[in-house]
C-alpha cells in the first residue's frame, strides 16, 4: 500500500505537471488563431475616418493572421452601438476600431450606458492621433480668425455647429471653444465626420471641427474655409492653417485618436499577439502614408500605451463633462 506521504507527493507531482501543461496550453494559444473570419467592428458609416482606418489595417492583418479579416459597420450613438457590441462579443473573433470617447468618456456622459469602457474593453493599439480643423462655409464672416468668432458671439444662438455625437471629441470640444470664446453655438448631431462636412457645405451648419482628412479635401476644392487647427502649434497634418493660438485662443489643444480594442474576455495571449500586428502595420511605410493621407499621425502603441492615453483622456475630458454639465442621457 501506497503511504500517506508518498500519495501526496505524487498528488503534488500531478498538480505541478496539469498546471505546466495547461500553461503551456495557454501561451500556445496564439499560434492556433484565429480559427475563422475576424470582424473589425466600427461604429461609424462606411467612408467616415474610422472606417478607413480599419479597412487600412484589415488587409496587412488578414495577411499576417492568415484568415479573413473583415469591416462591419453598426452605426449609431456616436460610436456607441459598435463599441457595446464588441464589449459583448464572447467567439474571440470581433474586434472593434474605435475612437475617443467610446473609450473613454461614453459612460460618463450616460451613467445607463449598456457598456462601461474601461471595464468591458480591453486596450490593444492606439493607431493613430490628430488635431481637428475648425471649419466654416465659404462665406463665413470676417476676414480673419479673431473676426470670425466676433461675428460667431454676435449670432448667439442662431448659429448650429455639427458633430458625430454627443461625447465624441468633435462635441466636447467645440462645447470647450464655446466657453473660451462666448460663442452660444448649438449642437447638432450627425451620425459621421462626413455627414457633418456635408452639412457645413450645404449650409445647414455654420462651424464645426472636422479631422484634417475632410476639412482639407473640402477646403482645397474650394467648398469650405478653414479657421484654425485645434492644436497648440501648427500641424504637419495641416501645415497651412493657423493654430489655436494664432487664432486667438490660447492654451487650446485637443486631439482626436483611433484605435483597435477587444472584449474585456479576449485571452491576454491573443491580445498580446494581435497587439504586436497592429503596430507593426500601422508603422510599415506603405500604411503609414495611407494613414497620413486620410489625416492620422501614427502612433501604433502597445495595449500599456493606449491604457495610459484612456487614463489621461478620461480625466481630461470628464472634467470638462463635469464643468459644463455635458449629458446625453
């Protein structure tokens, strides 16, 4: 008969073997996925700067995982929609490509939001970061920056900017411009960056912050004018217009970002390795002048990096939610 001690000695041995082998189960795992098709969930419509980023990346990255990746929309709530639907996702196959505020703020400016984004989504890239172009019709009044936000306190609150939802970067900061400027401008929601553009040329709108990939191509093409570029300097994304500062607001800088996050259940193996991919795309020459051109300055961070950016963002951000009782509710 086997003794006490030597049964738990060989009991131990057994453990200690289950747990190397699920171990290296564990840390295998990347090399075995993806198994299917992965979906990259965006939030916005088809031609809107998320979307181009992530049909940018889906390509290289299908080509790197050896399985389809693919581009679904699911549009609405400023990004909302298709952030909650990643937060839930459970086949280890979605991804989402998301941007500021549905990683930072969503919860924040709706407490009965359905996802909470820094619990239910886990940080695997920040792509890409940008300043926005304040930008207004043609005919806009006064021949200069200072002159322009004359004219734009006078209008009160005649005058309607646009954005991609409340909460989004385009809202909070204009929300922002507003209280250093006196402007009364009112807010109206468009489901994308290109359906704001589209207001502002058609005359329904008479300001808004649009990324330098729309404002430029608009501007250029003579349809729309540019009034300043919401950076602290001038922009290498849009070298030719003026900075905040030149336009006479000082100490205003505010940036747009993308990037790629997964369900809060993905496998910290898969994370790692999908990680390691996206930065390297976004950094190869090829996609990082095709991210330049669409008005992104690479970043291609590790899932630390994005962490640390959401932190800030956040603070940032809920402080001027809180300060001017920004809701969406």
């Amino acid at each position: 008969m086997v003794s006490f001690q030597r049964r738990n000695t060989l009991l131990l041995i057994a453990i200690s073997a289950l747990s190397t082998w699920a171990s290296g189960q564990n840390v295998s795992q990347p090399a075995t996925w993806p198994t299917k098709t992965v979906r990259i969930i965006v939030g916005f419509p088809g031609g809107s700067s998320p979307d181009l980023t992530a049909r940018t990346l889906a390509e290289p990255l299908s080509k790197a995982l050896g399985q389809p990746v693919i581009v679904e929309n699911k549009v609405g709530a400023g990004g909302n929609i298709g952030a909650d639907y990643v937060a839930k996702a459970t086949d280890n196959h979605t991804l989402g490509l998301m941007i500021n505020g549905n990683m930072t703020t969503a919860k924040l400016l709706n407490p009965k939001l359905a996802y909470d984004p820094l619990k239910d989504l886990q940080p695997v890239s920040l792509v890409g970061v940008s300043p926005l172009v304040l930008t207004a019709p043609l005919n806009a009044p006064g021949a200069t920056a200072a002159e322009f936000f004359k004219a734009a306190k006078a209008a009160g609150d005649s005058w309607s900017y646009g954005s991609p939802g409340v909460g989004t970067v385009g809202h909070i900061g204009m929300e922002l411009l507003k209280s250093r400027t006196g402007m009364q401008v009112v807010h109206v929601p468009f489901p994308g960056y290109a359906q704001v553009a589209g207001g502002l040329v058609g005359g329904l709108l008479q300001l808004s912050m649009l990324p330098p990939a729309q404002a430029i191509a608009q501007v250029k093409g003579g349809k729309l004018r540019a009034i300043g570029v919401t950076s602290s300097g001038r922009s290498s994304l849009a070298p030719d217009y003026p900075s905040m500062a030149e336009a006479g607001v000082p100490n205003f800088n505010l940036e747009i970002w993308n990037a790629v996050a997964a369900p809060k259940n993905l496998p910290a193996p898969i994370v790692a390795k999908l990680a390691k991919l996206v930065s390297e795309i976004s950094r190869t020459p090829e996609v990082r002048q095709k991210l330049f051109q669409q008005g992104w300055q690479v970043v291609g961070s590790s899932p630390e990096g994005l962490a640390n950016r959401i932190q800030s963002d956040t603070a940032l951000f809920g402080g001027v939610i809180k300060t001017l009782g920004v809701s969406n509710e």
